[in-house]
C-alpha cells in the first residue's frame, strides 16, 4: 500500500519569498504525481502535474521529481496572500487502476 | 468543463442510522473515488471504481459500502453511521489522470 508523506506540516512564509513544500512516496514504481490545493475545506484544484524525473513548471508553480530518493516537491514563486491554503501531494502507482493516494498536507500562510 | 455534483452538501445523521452520500458526474469518465478528510490526514481513500456496476475497496473501507450503478454515478453508504465518520466526504472522478473533485459532503454524526 503506498504511503505519501508530507512536510513540513505548516509553513509560513512572506509575500515574495520562494515557498518549499515536499512529499515522499514509499512505492518506486509510481509514475503519476500531482500537487493540488485546497483553500478552506473546499474543492480541490490541480496546480501541477509530473511524469517523470527532473522539474514541470506551471506559471509560479514548479514540481521536483526525483523517483531514486521517492522525493517530489512544489516550489512556489513569489507566493501571495491568496495563495493562503492546504496543499496536497497525490501520488498514483504505475496502473492506471491504482486510485491515488495523498499526503496529510501542508498548510501555508503568505504573510503580506 | 468538467463537472461532479454530490449531495447532500451537509448532512446531520444519528448513530446507528443509514445514511447515503451520492456522487454524479457528467464528465464520462471510467473512475470515481470516495474519500474522506479528517483534520490531520488528508484525504483518505474509502472505495473507488474503474466501471459501471463495479467497485474496489480503498484503504479505510471498513463500515462503508459503495455502488456504481452507472457510469456518471457512484453513491456511498453507510449502513450503521458511527461518530468516527464525522469527517467531509469528497467525490471524484477521472480519465486515469487528473482528479475532477466536487465540492464535497459534510457529515456530522451524532
């Protein structure tokens, strides 16, 4: 059964300073990571999808995949206040059938 | 765009009572998932599906059922409502790839 950890578990940092979150994974064979976030027990949206390893940027939001260390991050650039919330790590198991499983979160606060 | 409906959006139930949260989405899409966010752990895999009229136990199943009678619906129950499944109840589906979530269910039981 896979296992996703997160951390740190809360994070705060200042508008404009870089934002580092991270996940391990415990199965080597995935092949399907996503980060996403969520903003007061509200939906969830996808900030970034990666595939394989080395970095996939979206807009202020780069991924980090190092499978070898069952390490992925999220490094978010120039945060802002409204980018305030839970983000959550999910990670899915090279079939197609294995449903994804996510970390605990992080939670970040951008200070003004 | 895509889309995943669930109702009730909130739900008060008593132990011991059934209680059936209900998941519809019009994204043709082969699987749906259930699961449950307690504060502390995330989201937490109850039961999913890859098909119509089939469904495959997650990691917390105990004390909860699923069904999926139909490719846009999938519903989970809860024949015996304990205190510990106070939690929100989230919904998804997905072509394999990216999870479309709906806005979820939050259950109080009492």
């Amino acid at each position: 059964q896979q296992k996703v950890q997160q951390s740190p578990e809360s994070l705060t940092v200042s508008e404009g300073a870089m934002a580092s979150l991270n996940c391990t994974f415990s199965d080597g064979t995935s092949n399907n990571f996503r980060w996403y976030r969520q903003h007061s027990a509200k939906g969830l949206e996808v900030l970034v999808s990666i595939f394989s390893d080395g970095e996939k940027e979206e807009g202020r939001f780069t991924a980090h995949l190092n499978r070898a260390n069952l390490h992925v991050s999220l490094h978010i650039r120039e945060p802002q206040p409204s980018d305030s919330a839970v983000y959550l790590c999910a990670v899915r198991g090279r079939n197609n059938n294995n449903a994804p499983r996510f970390g605990a979160g992080t939670k970040l606060s951008v200070k003004p | 765009e895509a889309a995943v409906t669930q109702s009730p959006r909130s739900k008060v139930a008593v132990t011991g009572g059934k209680v059936t949260l209900s998941c519809h989405q019009t994204n043709n899409h082969d699987y749906m998932y259930w699961y449950r966010q307690d504060t502390g752990h995330g989201l937490r895999l109850i039961h999913y599906s890859y098909v119509a009229d089939s469904t495959e136990k997650g990691d917390i199943p105990d004390g909860y059922k699923a069904s999926r009678p139909s490719q846009e619906n999938f519903s989970l129950i809860l024949e015996l409502a304990s205190l510990s499944q106070t939690a929100v109840y989230f919904c998804a589906s997905s072509t394999g790839k990216t999870l479309y979530f709906g806005s979820g269910t939050r259950l109080t039981v009492l």
